[in-house]
C-alpha cells in the first residue's frame, strides 16, 4: 500500500465488516440454553449487550455467572457461532469501501476481539485481506475489553499511523473506548450488536451505514 498517509481506518469485524447478526443471536440463545435462559431477540441483544461479555449475562441473570458457567457458554457460544458464520457475509458495501478508501492512498488496519486464528483465515476467504496493513483478532481469553488489544495494535503499524488521525469504525461502545485508549476518535454504526440509543451515549458520531461511517471518518481525520 505504499507509504502511510494522513487518514488511517481502524475497522471493527463482527458486526462492523462481517454481518453476522444471525450467528451472534443464534449462537448466543444456545449458550441461554445451558443455563435455561430464555432465548432473546436482536433488539433485545441490542439493547442489553455491553463488555465485559460477563456483565451482559448479568443483566439476564440478574447475577453475575460463575466461572463455570460463564466458561460453559462461552465454549457453547463459540462452538454455534463457528456453524452458522458460514451462512453470512460482508455487510452491503463493505468490500467496495475498503477497495475506495485503499485507492484513495489512504491506510486502514483490522482489529477483532474474534479469534485470531479464526479471523485471519475468515478475512483471507472474503479475498479482502491486502486491503489492510494489519489483521489483528483476541488473543488470550474472550469476553473482556478491546482497549489493551487496541493499544498494541497501533504500537504494531508504527509511527507512519498517528493516532490523531485514525478513526476506529465499529458497531459498539468499546469501540469508542478503545479509541480513546490511544488517542483515536471513533465513529460508531448501528448495523451490529448495539442499539443506537447505547451507542449514542459514548458521545462519539453514530451513522446508519458502512459509507457514512467512512465519510465521517475522512472528514475528523482530515
């Protein structure tokens, strides 16, 4: 991609690249399942998820889960999600905006809390990856925060990324969070796992679609 100019993307994956609304609701009812929790919509999801996952359960609970529940429905969570990510794809537009924003002589990375190993290959299927300096997914356990993920992130693109010029793009308030982490700014998209009123109160731009976020993102990075 040449040398590293003014703008640089951060985007998010599930939710944000990868529509995968399905596999998440339906991966998340049968990890409900262990526990005898009812199952629950996607706007029910919407509005209740939040990170640490742990807490999100809580809310359902009423109660924090054990350790062994929570490691029981995070293996049976990953397990649903890894058999029904197949039947998804990119979100509308997702792979046309990668390609303009690249052309464009800008920069743009790759960071998930999936699983790296996991995620790299998903990404190389999509025939998406040379579209990033960097693809990044979770190492260590699942369900915590993206910020100390983000750090190292941008510590691994180098000094050609400043980070008062990288827009994080994703679809929830941690996103916002991990931003600020580094001195990013964020713009959030109401296509994945947060309602827009949650995400509204990171108090960061909130856009309906793939193409705002990057109109917005060129825009603050200028």
């Amino acid at each position: 991609m040449g040398m590293h100019v003014s703008a640089h993307i951060v985007w998010d994956w599930n939710g944000t690249l990868f529509h995968d609304n399905d596999a998440i609701i339906g991966a998340t009812n049968a990890a409900f399942a262990e526990l005898g929790l009812a199952p629950i919509t996607l706007e029910q999801y919407r509005t209740l998820y939040c990170v640490p996952v742990p807490k999100f359960y809580e809310r359902l609970l009423g109660r924090l889960p054990t350790d062994a529940e929570w490691e029981l429905m995070d293996v049976v969570f990953h397990r649903h999600y890894a058999e029904q990510r197949g039947r998804c794809g990119l979100t509308e537009g997702a792979a046309e905006l990668l390609m303009e924003w690249r052309t464009a002589g800008h920069s743009q990375s790759l960071l998930s809390m999936y699983g790296h190993e996991e995620l790299v290959p998903l990404v190389r299927g999509f025939g998406i990856e040379a579209h990033f300096l960097r693809v990044d997914g979770r190492t260590g356990p699942s369900g915590g925060s993206k910020a100390g993920h983000m750090v190292r992130h941008l510590e691994a693109l180098g000094a050609g990324v400043e980070p008062a010029r990288t827009v994080v793009i994703g679809d929830a308030a941690d996103d916002a969070v991990a931003a600020s982490q580094v001195g990013a700014r964020a713009v959030l998209y109401t296509g994945g796992s947060h309602s827009r009123a949650s995400l509204e109160e990171a108090g960061v731009p909130v856009v309906d679609t793939l193409a705002d976020a990057v109109r917005e993102a060129r825009r603050i990075a200028a």
